[in-house]
C-alpha cells in the first residue's frame, strides 16, 4: 500500500494529532498547542539538553562577575519560554501561512538566512520578544488533499542542533482548517503559559 492509498491516508488521518491555534497578547499572536500541549513546552522538552552549554556558560560568567548566577528556576523558565506565538501582522494570512504559503516578507526573511536547508521551512513560532525573525521554530509543512503533516523541525540559529526532536505530526487536513478558522481568542493577557516571571 503507498502513502498516497487511501487506505493508508485513513489510517493517518484517523490515528493523526489534534491541533488547536488560539490567539492571546498584543497584536496579537497565534499560538499552538498539538494534543492538548502548547507547542513550546514540547519545544523546551525537545531543547533542555541542548541548552545546557550555553546556561552553563552564562553562569560561569556571572559568578566571574561576581554575579549570582540564575536559579534553576529561572533557565527552566527562559527554556520554556525561547518562543512566543507568530504575530499576526507578520502572518499575512494566517490559514495559508500555517497551511505552508507564508507571505512574501516571511519568505525573505528565510532567504536573507542565505541556508538551502531553510527552503520550505514554515516558521510556527516567533521569538519571545514578539519579533519573529529573532528566534523562529521552522517546520517543513506538507500538504495532501486529506492531511496536514509538520516534519523536520528546526531552529535556523542552532544549526548545530539539527532535527529537534519533534513531531512529526499529521493532522486531518478538515479538523486542521477548521481549527485554523476557528482559533481560540485568550485576550491580551491570556498567555497559556501564565504571566512571565523574568
């Protein structure tokens, strides 16, 4: 049976993940969750190990400064929140941008990366200052007539990093549109994630 039988598109679509966009803060961002999870915190799950080398770094320079360096509390929260949602000025329209048609701007920014391996690449959330080129999660998104899939997760400025170990997902193309024309609206202070202790 090939990918494209439908028997096996079915079988994807029927044992695929749940999707969800809401939309919270100003401006206002669209954020994700897949299966009921805030797409960040699998960021900072697929992430923690990968940052200890620069955490460590940064407090071996604040305790040479004699500085206090930061708590565990603090590297957990700054890991958990590396992105923030896409701001909706930058989506252009958000249905085609997460469905892969990002807009002409999002597109040269990409390009201005000067990496072929960001050809294609979708970003899915922004930086936590809200400008989404600084720290972008990048996704390759494929489309299929019954299926939305995000494969190949990346994050341009960590090349060394490589795959992050997420997804990849595929979502019933239908429950995908609908969640998309339907997202949810938390308001300016309404970020899943709670208010930001730093």
């Amino acid at each position: 049976m090939t990918a494209d039988s439908p028997g096996t598109a079915e079988a994807a679509v029927t044992a695929g993940a749940r999707v969800g966009f809401y939309t919270y803060g100003h401006g206002p961002l669209w954020g994700v969750r897949v299966d009921g999870t805030d797409l960040r915190v699998r960021v900072a799950e697929a992430t923690r190990a990968l940052w200890l080398p620069d955490l460590e770094r940064e407090a071996a320079v604040a305790a040479a400064e004699g500085e206090e360096p930061p708590g565990p509390e603090a590297l957990e929260e700054r890991v958990l929140r590396q992105h923030a949602g896409m701001p909706a000025d930058d989506l252009g329209d958000p249905a085609r941008h997460f469905l892969g048609e990002v807009s002409r701007e999002v597109r040269q920014d990409l390009w201005e990366q000067g990496r072929e391996d960001l050809a294609g690449m979708v970003p899915l959330l922004g930086c936590c200052c809200t400008v989404w080129q600084c720290w972008p999660l990048l996704a390759r998104v494929t489309v299929t007539p019954r299926t939305v899939t995000w494969s190949l997760f990346r994050q341009p400025y960590r090349p060394e990093w490589g795959e992050l170990a997420i997804g990849p997902y595929v979502f019933g193309r239908a429950r995908y549109e609908d969640a998309l024309a339907h997202p949810v609206a938390l308001g300016r202070d309404g970020d899943p994630l709670g208010p930001r202790t730093y």
